[in-house]
C-alpha cells in the first residue's frame, strides 16, 4: 500500500509496469533504433520523480540496485550497447544481466546463465547430502532433495519453455544426479527406470506441466490479469463442434522462431490446444494437476510403461 504511488507515477510517464512488494519492473516495448531517444528522456523523468517523491516520504532510491538492460536479438546488440540513462548525478548502462526475483535475465533471453547459475547452488546441495548419505534413509534422503534441489529445478521453470536444449540438457543432468544419488545408484547405470521408480517427471515436462498450470488459471479467471488478457477462447466463424472444445485461438503474428514462439500468448495455445479434449475440459485445478502428471509421465516414458 505505502508503495503503490510508485506504479501512478510510471502510468504518468506512460510507462508500463510491474511490481511485487517493493520491487518494482518498468518496461516498455520500442524500436530500439528509432525509439530511445524519447523513451530515455521519460525513463530519466520517470526516475526522477520516483526518486523525489521517495525523498518526501523519507525514503531513499538505491542507485545501486537500479538496472537498465535492453532484450535485443543477438545481432542488434552490438547496435544496441551505448543505451544508459542519467538522473540524480548517476549515469546508468546497460547491464548484460540482470536478477529479477531471484531469476538471471540476459539480454537475448537465452537463460543460459539462469541455467549455470541453477546447476551450481544444485550440485552444491547434492555434494553435501552425498557427504551424509550412508547415514540417513531413503526417505530422508529424497525429502532433502526436494527441499533444497528440485525447488531450485522448479522456481521459475516456465521461463524455459522453449529455451536451447544446451540449456534443458544442464538442468536435466541436475535431476539425473539427484535421483541416483536417492536410489544409491552408479553414475552408468540407465537413469530413465531411476526417474519411472521416483515418479519424477524429466525437466523438459516440468517445464511444461508449471506453464500448462498458469493457462488453466488464466481460462479460469484466477490467473493475474495481465496473463489472463493473454489468452483466447477459439470462436470459429460459424457453428463447428470444435466450438465446445475448449481450444485457444492462435495468433497469426510469429516473426522468429527463437523467441516468438516463447511469447506466453504464442505458447499457451500451441500446448493448451495440444492437450486432449478430456484435460481441456477439466474444471478441477486438483484433477487437472494429477491428470497432467499422467498424461506427461505416460508420454514420457511411453517405450518403458
């Protein structure tokens, strides 16, 4: 509440935002080559005028903690690197990265270091439990995986979708340590019987199942509303059965494959619609969770079930 004049200012400078407790996101989309000129000038007021009205309120903006960065396509960064913003006496550049909430965003949406990141604090755990893992059970084991791995795997993983599989391959050679590490099994030994016996889902599904998620709270109204205008109910042009089948409708407006296809209103369609009928139709969150599971593990693990 104390912060939501925060987001009036932004509305003011025309300004697109979002903000989670105190931490806050302004964006916009531009023409990066045409555009900066004016959208630089209402950053730097945008700034300022947060900046003064926090000095009023005897709050103090943290330049420190204040990032710019620019999502480009890889061969318009090298156009792109002299973008900065000056208020307060303080010059800010574009960063290459930057964290939000805990996730790495790089500048061509690669996730890459996310990825590293991720891999890093998740073998870190897994050599500290493998450090006590003659002494405690199976189960204690798998408890401690979970709570200090696989929620790291998980946070965040419907970014992934549709990321380089450089990217899915690092996180999956996470998951496969982990659960050979629960069933004491050899760093050879086949892991796909090791992830059936854990019930574990490969990361390429996770990635999936947490979007898939997100689109049936948005069908369903209880979704945040910036994803709910997102979505589309498929109305076709005259009375077709595919009416009542819950489908979305696609849009027609993809230009790259490397990132358009990853746009949530691109996504959300293309799995949603993929779906079977019996799952789209569900209305049950709880049954539409479980259901997905099995669909997703039979799919899987089609050739070992």
């Amino acid at each position: 509440m104390f912060a939501k004049p925060v987001g009036e200012i932004c509305r003011r400078h025309g300004m697109s935002y979002h903000s989670y407790a105190d931490d806050t996101q302004v964006y916009q989309v531009i023409k990066p080559l045409g555009d900066w000129s004016d959208l630089s000038n209402r950053l730097e007021n945008c700034l300022s005028d947060i900046s003064a009205w926090m000095s009023i309120n005897m709050l103090k903006l943290n330049q420190d903690k204040t990032e710019l960065i620019v999502f480009a396509p890889k061969q318009q960064l090298k156009q792109l690197s002299s973008f900065q913003l000056t208020f307060d006496g303080t010059i800010l550049t574009d960063a290459s990265c930057v964290k939000n909430l805990g996730f790495y965003f790089d500048k061509t949406l690669s996730m890459e270091q996310q990825a590293s990141a991720t891999t890093k604090a998740c073998f870190h755990h897994i050599r500290n439990i493998g450090r006590i893992r003659s002494l405690i059970t199976d189960e204690a084991c798998k408890t401690l995986v979970c709570s200090l791995v696989t929620s790291r795997l998980d946070y965040g993983n419907a970014l992934l979708y549709g990321t380089n599989s450089c990217v899915i391959t690092k996180l999956q050679r996470v998951q496969n340590t982990a659960a050979r590490l629960i069933t004491r099994k050899r760093k050879y030994d086949s892991i796909t019987p090791v992830l059936i016996s854990l019930h574990w889902l490969p990361v390429h599904f996770r990635c999936q199942y947490k979007l898939l998620l997100y689109i049936f709270k948005a069908i369903h109204g209880t979704a945040p509303s910036y994803l709910q205008e997102l979505v589309e109910h498929y109305k076709p042009g005259r009375a077709l059965r595919s009416e009542k089948s819950m489908l979305l409708r696609l849009p027609n407006d993809v230009r790259t494959k490397r990132y358009g296809e990853r746009r949530f209103d691109i996504a959300a369609p293309t799995l949603w619609n993929s779906l079977p009928s019996s799952l789209r139709n569900e209305q049950s969150l709880d049954v539409f969770k479980k259901d997905l599971k099995t669909y997703f593990f039979r799919s899987a693990f089609i050739d070992f079930l």
